[in-house]
C-alpha cells in the first residue's frame, strides 16, 4: 500500500498509537481499533476501550513494515465513504 493511499484504508483491526492529541492524556495511548466513526476510533487497551477523536490527534500506524505518522482531520468522514473515494 502506498502511504498516499492511507485515507483509504480500513483501520479496524490495526493497531494505532496516539502521538500527538489536544488531550495530553491521550498521548502515548496505543491499541487495536475496534470501532471507527465519522469523528472517531476506539481503542482496544490493556486499560480497556477509549475514544479518541480523529480531527484533535496525530497517529502512528504500521502499513507493510513501514510506519506512518497520519494527521486525524484526514480520515474525517465516514469510513465507508472515505474507501470509496479516489
């Protein structure tokens, strides 16, 4: 997968990390995505579930081997308009 392809994909299932986040407290946070909402991931953590909002974090993502840093406000819209697009 080509990194410019990123906004594309399906992140349910991957694991995320929260790298930057205008909640301090979520910074460092890292897990499975279990859910995806327009605004939205839910993190599956060894401290249980936590939301965290697209449009507010920064998030690390490992695609192929690689790892990819990705601005949340680009994966704002609902996942299954946001594969669709081109």
């Amino acid at each position: 997968m080509k990194l410019q392809d990123m906004p594309r994909m399906e992140f349910i299932g991957r694991h995320l990390e929260v790298r930057k986040a205008k909640n301090l407290s979520l910074e460092g946070l890292a897990g499975e995505v279990v859910e995806e909402t327009k605004s939205s991931f839910v993190l599956d953590t060894p401290k249980g579930r936590k939301r965290v909002l697209k449009d507010q974090a920064t998030f690390r993502v490992k695609i192929g081997g690689r790892t990819a840093i990705i601005n949340g406000s680009l994966l704002t819209r609902r996942p299954e308009d946001r594969i669709k697009t081109r």
